[in-house]
C-alpha cells in the first residue's frame, strides 16, 4: 500500500498553493478558480497557519454576509488543521479525512508543508491499487 509520500510524488498536478493570512478572500478565490483548485494553505511565510476551502467560502462569507472584496482570510480560515504525515498510508489519510469530513489534508514533515493530497487523489490510488490486485489475482486463476 502507497503512502502519502508516494502519492505527492505521483500528483497529476503537484504544487503547494497557498495564500498569505493577510489575504482578502477574493484573492484566494481568483487563485483557486486560477488553478482549478478546491482549497488553499494559509501560510505566514513558510508557517501554515490554515487552510481556506470552497466551503469556508460558502459558510462563513456568503451565509453570514461578508463581502469577498473585503473580508481578510485570516477572520474565516479555518484554523485548526488536520493533516497527514509522509509515512501516513492511504488508509489512514482516507479515515483521517472521513472521519473529519475534510476533502483537503495537508502533508507535513517536521513542521514543514511537503504537499496536500485531495480525496481525488485518495480514490484514483485506491482504485489503482484495486485494479492491480485483481489483474494479479486473474493472472494467478489463468495461469
């Protein structure tokens, strides 16, 4: 089974995309339309302090009245970040991610952002992973 390391490494789109805390929540959302993303790191130079997702918008700006114009991401971030380690296995990230209903995890090593994985990339290695059992298991039935 992958880890969180090799799925960083096998990333269709890698990068680390993020926004400063100081931020206005347009400019993150020009990014990730930009990028064609679903969430963004909040880093205070090379230091997460959080992460900023669609459903940050949806809820905390749009429901509650805010503008995009005006709103700094540091007032509707969301703080408390969950995240993976390097040697974390697909599975825990996949547990670790359903169990907090997050979409985005973070990779850090030591404190520092190595990459963040999506649930896409979670289901693409799991099915990738399926897949190759069942080619095996089909070889190993058919000689």
């Amino acid at each position: 089974m992958k880890i969180a390391k090799q799925l960083l490494h096998d990333k269709r789109r890698p990068g680390i995309f993020a926004v400063s805390p100081d931020a206005t929540v347009f400019q993150a959302l020009q990014l990730m339309a930009e990028k064609d993303i679903g969430a963004l790191l909040v880093m205070d130079n090379d230091q997460l302090v959080g992460i900023f997702s669609e459903r940050d918008y949806a809820r905390k700006v749009v429901l509650q009245g805010k503008t995009s114009a005006s709103t700094p991401i540091r007032d509707i971030m969301t703080a408390k970040v969950v995240f993976a380690r390097p040697d974390s296995s697909i599975d825990e990230c996949m547990a670790l991610m359903s169990e907090r209903r997050i979409r985005h995890l973070p990779v850090l090593d030591n404190g520092n952002v190595v990459g963040v994985l999506s649930i896409t990339d979670l289901v693409r290695a799991q099915i990738a992973e399926q897949q190759f059992v069942i080619e095996q298991l089909e070889h190993y039935i058919h000689g």
